[in-house]
C-alpha cells in the first residue's frame, strides 16, 4: 500500500494545525498558572517590604482579590465543563425530542420506541445483565484476590499480576479474548484457548460469540477480568487498614477464619465495598469498546452506548440515538447522587 503524500496533504495540515493549537492552549495554560501566582506573590512581597521600611503595618489581604485570584483559576475548569458537559447535555436532550433530521419536533416518540422496538428492548435487557453481573461477580473476585493475597508471599508480584489486566485498553483486552474464543473448523488445529481445551477433552468446537445468550455472558467475562484488579487493589487497601487491636481481639475470642472474615473483615470494608460496587456501575453502563471491538453488537449483543453510537453515526438517527444518549445519563445520574450522599455520611460519621 503506497502512501502518497500529495494527496494526504490536507489532513495532515489539519492535524499539524491541531497539534500547534493543543501546544499553544496547553502551554498557554502552563504559563498563566506559573506567571499569575507568581505575580501576586512578587506584589505581596513589594508590599510587606515597602510597609517594613515605613515603619507602618503590612496591607491586610482583601477578601474581594482572594475571591478574583480564586474565580481566575476556577475559570477554565467551569468553562470546560460548560463546553464538554452541560452545552452538549442540554443539546443531546433537545435532540432527543426531534425526529431523525433534527428539524421537526415528536415529542416522546423517541423514548416510546426504545420500549417499542423488539431489538431495542433486546438492548436494554442486555445492558440489565450486564450491570447486574459484572459489579457483583467483579467486586467478588475482587475481594477473593484481596483476602487470598494478603499477607501472602509474593504478594506485590500476585496483585501485580491481578491488576495487569486494567493496564490494558478495552480495546486490547477484547482482542486478546476474541483469540481466546475463537474458532476454526473441526479439521484444522483450532487457535482459540477455549476451544482448544474443548477439543483436547473430546469435543467439538464452537462459534461461541455467535450463540446468544451465551456470547453476552463470555463477553462480561471480559469486563470482569478487567475490573477485579480494580477491585482487588481497592479492597486490600481497606483490609490492611482494620485496625491490628480489633484482629487481635477476635482471635483471642477463638473465632475461625470464617467468623473472621464475615465479622470483622467485611463489616470493616463496608465503604470500600460501595466505591468499588458504584465505580463498577458506571463503568459497566458506559461500556462500549467491548461489545464493538468483540462482537460489533450483532448476534443479540449489543448495549446501550454501542446502540446509541449505531443510531446516530451509522444510521443517521439523531433524535433516536440521542434519547438513547439521554436515557443512558438517566441510569447513570441516581449512582453517582449514591455516591455523593454516601461520601458525605463518611465524612460526617469519620
């Protein structure tokens, strides 16, 4: 494959172009935070020095400049955010009521659909299962890994294994497991890990992202072996931090390993236990590299956010995918208010 440059010269104008606007904004940004502090730490100085040669009293700070100097570098944050979240929120949401050119108004339509529509529905009940098994089965691994390594030799080097998979892209993950299940005909060496093993036990193989609803299941396989180590991580943290006086107390009340852990260990990890499960969550109903890279969301696979990107980049359905989109945000929306108000508490009980 030849790569002419002529013809390509446009694009990559435009991505050199991109590249010097990200250099300019980022180091404009780089140098504003570094020169304005230092500014007002010159000015203060000047001010203390000019008040210890008058003899008179150094200048109080003024609330007002604290609130400019404050309201300076929360400026780009709350216009990021106006740009990258509540402008694209709010149009996303007026979309979600226009038909599928953006120009006419249908009111619920949209929504009415999702609930309508025999693959749709399919859809949700994907994502159902998905956001049902995967934090549950992932924070169990999780905390399997955490209570098993413990304490263990080569513990570092084991939680570094466990973790390894997070490291990976969804992307890369994906692929690495499509070689695990992949498949070739009864007559040729079979590449795939899975079905290897099948056959090496005296059976046949099998399409098996191609049987539903077994496929779904073998990709939430994936999604767990990338969340346990988040979760392991998390939860050997909060294992090591149960104070060593109340272990102490429980073994010398005599209880076993199984008391010990449903007793003390897990009343301990609560907290913890509610990150790991909320983080999980959101990640699980945003999924989308996944189900794309694996399967492409055909063979009854397909979730919310991979349908969202279908309806409106594929087939042109802006109202449709935008109440997808919306719809999507309004899952999401109750965990992360469980999260907020379960910090909160934390933080008033602690």
């Amino acid at each position: 494959m030849n790569f002419d440059f002529a013809d390509q010269a446009p694009k990559l104008m435009m991505l050199l172009w991109g590249l010097v606007a990200f250099a300019v904004v980022v180091g404009g940004l780089i140098v504003l935070l570094d020169a304005v502090p230092a500014f007002f730490a010159r000015h203060r100085e000047a001010q203390l020095v000019a008040a210890s040669v008058s003899g008179s009293p150094p200048p109080r700070r003024t609330k007002p400049r604290e609130g400019l100097f404050a309201l300076f570098f929360l400026l780009p944050t709350v216009l990021l955010l106006l740009i990258g979240l509540v402008v694209p929120a709010v149009r996303t949401t007026l979309l979600s009521f226009m038909d599928s050119g953006s120009q006419n108004w249908v009111g619920l339509d949209n929504y009415r659909w999702m609930f309508a529509e025999d693959a749709i529905v399919r859809v949700l009940l994907n994502t159902l299962v998905w956001v049902t098994l995967v934090p549950l089965v992932a924070t169990a691994m999780g905390l399997l890994y955490a209570v098993l390594v413990d304490k263990a030799r080569l513990e570092s080097l084991a939680k570094s294994l466990i973790f390894m998979p997070l490291a990976i892209s969804f992307v890369g993950a994906s692929i690495i497991w499509r070689f695990v299940y992949a498949y070739r005909d009864e007559d040729q060496e079979q590449i795939g890990l899975l079905n290897q093993i099948v056959v090496s036990l005296g059976g046949a193989p099998r399409q098996w992202l191609l049987d539903s609803p077994l496929n779904t299941l073998l990709l939430i396989v994936i999604m767990v072996w990338i969340q346990a180590g988040f979760a392991m991580v998390v939860l050997s943290a909060a294992i090591k931090a149960i104070p060593a006086d109340i272990v102490e107390a429980a073994r010398l009340d005599g209880v076993n390993p199984w008391q010990m852990f449903r007793q003390i260990t897990l009343p301990s990890i609560r907290p913890a236990l509610i990150v790991v499960v909320v983080t999980i969550s959101i990640a699980t109903l945003k999924v989308f590299d996944i189900v794309r890279t694996a399967t492409n969301g055909n063979y009854d696979t397909s979730v919310i956010a991979n349908e969202m990107y279908n309806q409106a980049f594929r087939y042109g359905e802006n109202g449709q995918g935008s109440a997808l989109a919306v719809f999507l945000f309004v899952l999401v929306v109750p965990i992360v208010i469980f999260q907020i108000r379960n910090l909160r508490r934390q933080r008033r009980e602690g």
